[in-house]
C-alpha cells in the first residue's frame, strides 16, 4: 500500500484547510465518504468543527464511525482535530449525552467546568495560545509546536495523564490538548490553521508514523 491519507467527510469538517495542507506537502490526500473506502488509505484524518452530538450522528448513520474503530483497532494511524478528537473520547455533553468512539478514555465537557477566574476568560477559547508538550516530540512522533490556533467551548476531562501528549493553559488550569494512544494522534488546535509550523506537524505526523 502506498503513503496517501484520507481526510473522513462526515458533514462536519474543516475539510478544505486540512486538503490544502497536505496539499503544500506534496502529499496525497482524498475526501472519504464511503466506509468501505477508508481501507485503501495509510493513514486517517478526522477533523471537525461542529457540535459533537452532530457529528456522532453523521458517523453513526454512515458507518464511518465504526470503520474508523476497525482501522484503529487493526494499527492504522488516524490523526483527530479539534472536533475529530473530541468524538474520539468515550462521551460528550454537548446538547445532552452522546456516546462518543470510546477509542480514547474521557468526556467531552464544556469549557465552563475549568476553573476560571471571573471575567478573565472567553469562552470559545479562541485564537493563538502555547501548547506545552509532555514527551511527544522527544519521542520523535510529530514535530511539536510552540503556539497553536484554537477555535472551541469544548475540551477532553479525565483523559488517562499517560496518554496526554500536550496541554494548554485555560484560566488557572491546564486542559488537554494532544492525545496519543498507540497509532492514535489527536490534537483540540487546528494544525491546518496553525501556520507553517502546524504544517510541519501533520508532514511529521504522515511521514513518521
């Protein structure tokens, strides 16, 4: 099989963006819709930018949800951006209770339940902030960055501590915002909108895992 990757078209994704990075990378990437289809590819991008409740329903209906699962499972890399990584996580609260993948351990809960001090923070967390990494780029998975942009109400709670790979400072309190879980790579910023070296990270994350 040869390096290509599929970027999952759910109806719920900042689709064009992440083909245009890939694109400026010499990297061949392709919309997938069809379940059956995601096979072909090495590697795997689920983004997002919708409500979780939203596009748990889109990949439940499509069967793309369970044909990630069945790729995860079976090693392939898969990369989650910002909504993509939220969906991974084992429930969301966003407009009720969802299931979620259950692929990476935590709920999705809105920003609000961080300690915030009044009248110091916005919600969405909106904009550029540092991202503070644990090990991942020592490890040589991705190549890390030092600020990201970000665009969301929501984050991960009760993520395993060894599988946070990056966290970001919200109020008084450091949420996650980089999860690894074996061929498993997530991030809440958007690498696509992060500039050049946010660029550097998805070709780090293609060509080295």
């Amino acid at each position: 099989m040869g390096k290509s990757v599929a970027v999952v078209d759910y109806g719920a994704g900042n689709i064009l963006n992440v083909l245009r990075a890939f694109a400026s990378q010499d990297i061949d990437a392709d919309l997938v819709a069809d379940p059956a289809h995601l096979g072909r590819y090495s590697h795997i991008v689920l983004p997002g930018v919708r409500a979780f409740d939203y596009g748990m329903r889109n990949l439940s209906h499509s069967g793309l949800g369970g044909g990630l699962v069945e790729l995860v499972e079976d090693g392939r890399p898969v990369l989650g951006i910002c909504l993509g990584m939220q969906l991974l996580a084992e429930r969301g609260f966003e407009n009720g209770l969802t299931p979620g993948l259950g692929l990476i351990r935590g709920d999705i809960v809105h920003l609000s339940d961080v300690h915030l001090p009044a009248g110091r923070v916005r919600v969405p967390h909106t904009g550029w902030s540092p991202v503070m990494w644990r090990g991942v780029g020592e490890s040589g998975l991705v190549d890390p960055i030092p600020t990201a942009y970000f665009n969301h109400s929501y984050f991960l709670k009760n993520a395993y501590p060894s599988q946070v790979v990056a966290v970001a400072k919200f109020g008084e309190s450091e949420i996650p915002v980089a999860i690894r879980v074996g061929s498993l790579f997530a991030t809440q910023f958007h690498p696509e909108k992060s500039g050049h070296s946010g660029i550097r990270l998805l070709r780090s994350w293609f060509t080295r895992v």
